[in-house]
C-alpha cells in the first residue's frame, strides 16, 4: 500500500514536468520573419494593388505608350513579335505564324513611381533605344480620371553598313511623345499620344522626320480581359503607303500582361512603327503580333 501510495504521488508530478496534466503543452514560439521575406511580401502587395483598377494594364496599348509607370524599385521584362507574312496568306504559312518576325526585348526600371527609364532593342535594323519616362499622375480610380506622361528616347541604328559607321548621324534617332490618357468609365479609357521622329527614313538621302497623332482606347469585357484599339495617322513628314493600325485581346493574369493583336506594320521601336504600315484595310491584308509583359 505504501509502494502504491508513492507511486500516485510521483506520477503527476511527473505528467506535470512533461506537460500533460493541465491537458495541453504550451505552444512554441512562432519563428520571427526574416526581413528580407517581409521585403519580397510588401512588393508583391505594391505590384498586386496596382493592378487592381488601372485605367491601362500594360505600358503600351499596342504600340503607343500609355502613362502607366512601371513602379518604384520594380523591373519590367517585355517581348514583342510581329509576324512579317499576311494572315491571307492561308496554310501556306501558317496564316502568318511559318513567316520570320519582327522581335523586341525591352526592360525598364522604375527609380520612383513616376519616373521610368527603359531600354530595348529591336532585331528590325538591330536598333537599341533608351527611353525615359516621366509620369504627370496615374489613373487608379475615378477621382482621377486624367493622366499623362512625357517620354524622351534616343535610339541607334546597329545594322553594319559598308558605308557608313554605327554612330554616323543617320543611324541616330530622336523621340518625342506625351500619352495622355482619360478614363471615361471604369470599363472604358481612352488614349491619345501626339509625337514627333527624326530620321524615320534613314534609307533615304534626305533624312526626315514624322509628326503624328495617335489614338487609342481599352475596353474592359469580364474575367481581366480587354480589347484594344490604336490608330496612328501620320500629320506631316516621312509616311508610308498605310495609316499603322491594330485590335486585339488584352489579358491580364498576376503580374502579366498578355497582348494579342492584328495590325499592319512590322516596326516596334518608337521611330519603326509612327511612319505607318505596309498592308491596306481595303486589301484584306493584316499581321499576328504579341506583347508579353512581366513585372518583377
């Protein structure tokens, strides 16, 4: 009985020490958060707001910029394509897709949330350009249905050429643009972009310019899709046989953005695409190109 005795009393004092007799252990001590995680959340957060209800998902509608800034300390990575054969050409080439393509590789870096600076290059003539964008106010809501942006750019016509040298004059280019952009209804913005190119026809003896206007709107449909539309008219200088024009299908999923589009001409670059196309409307003839663009 005394054996018994003894043992009753140490038992819970044993159960006690172990934790067990007040049914429950106490809980660990969650393991603090590394700053350097609290950093990545807090830019997922900044980029995931921006996408919330921006008047323009992408910082171009098609070709055209528009005044969405990249953001501070975010980088952004683009891939355009615009496929050289016609879509009437049939099976063929695919309607378009066998046929080569114009390509661009972009990447910007936001120092603020106004203020952009971004290069690209584009395989067309091998031309490098480095823009800088400042932007006046972004469009987020409703109170704010204006917005606009000035963009600068200098490009540089890489191509070798037997007679001339890479940084001769004519392979040089300067670009001047405001997007200015109003948001109509929640579903609806529109754009519009005046602008001026040198050198927009290097090939020529006679180095000239264009002065254009372009136009633009996005319509929100449902499900983070979009359509798009742009028209550049050419208003004086270097023009070619069309007015440039496109629509497409705008998707946006997380931090991309996803542009697929008809148009007619093959240019990217800034001075590629303002002189206009090589297909006509009334000809029946349009491309298949594509943005990608990628927030990090």
């Amino acid at each position: 009985m005394k054996l018994r005795s003894e043992f009753c009393r140490i038992v819970p004092v044993i159960l006690a020490i172990a934790g067990i007799s007040a049914g429950f252990q106490e809980p660990e001590s969650a393991p603090p958060i590394a700053p350097e995680e609290i950093q990545v959340q807090e830019r997922t957060d900044r980029i995931r707001d921006r996408f919330e209800t921006p008047a323009f998902w992408g910082t171009t509608l098609v070709n055209l910029p528009t005044p969405r800034p990249i953001g501070k300390g975010d980088v952004l990575f683009r891939v355009s394509h615009r496929f050289f054969p016609a879509v009437k050409e049939g099976y063929d080439f695919f309607y378009g897709l066998d046929g080569p393509a114009s390509i661009l590789l972009g990447l910007g870096y936001g120092f603020s949330d106004n203020l952009d600076l971004t290069l690209t290059r584009a395989n067309l003539s091998k031309e490098l350009e480095l823009a800088l964008q400042w932007t006046l106010g972004d469009q987020t809501d409703m109170d704010s249905p204006f917005s606009a942006a000035i963009r600068g750019s200098a490009s540089l016509i890489t191509l070798p050429s037997p007679e001339k040298k890479t940084f001769h004059a004519d392979h040089t280019r300067l670009n001047f643009l405001a997007s200015l952009a109003y948001r109509v209804h929640p579903s609806i913005s529109l754009l519009l972009v005046p602008g001026y190119s040198t050198n927009t026809a290097p090939a020529q003896e006679s180095s000239r310019g264009t002065l254009f206007l372009g136009v633009g709107g996005r319509v929100f449909i449902a499900n983070d899709y979009s359509v798009l539309l742009e028209w550049i008219p050419v208003l004086s200088g270097y023009a070619l046989n069309s007015t440039g024009w496109a629509l497409g299908i705008e998707k946006k999923i997380g931090a991309h953005v996803f542009q697929v589009f008809v148009l007619n001409s093959i240019g990217i670059s800034t001075a590629q695409f303002v002189p206009g196309g090589d297909f006509r409307i009334g000809d029946g003839e349009y491309r298949i190109g594509f943005n990608i663009l990628r927030w990090f």
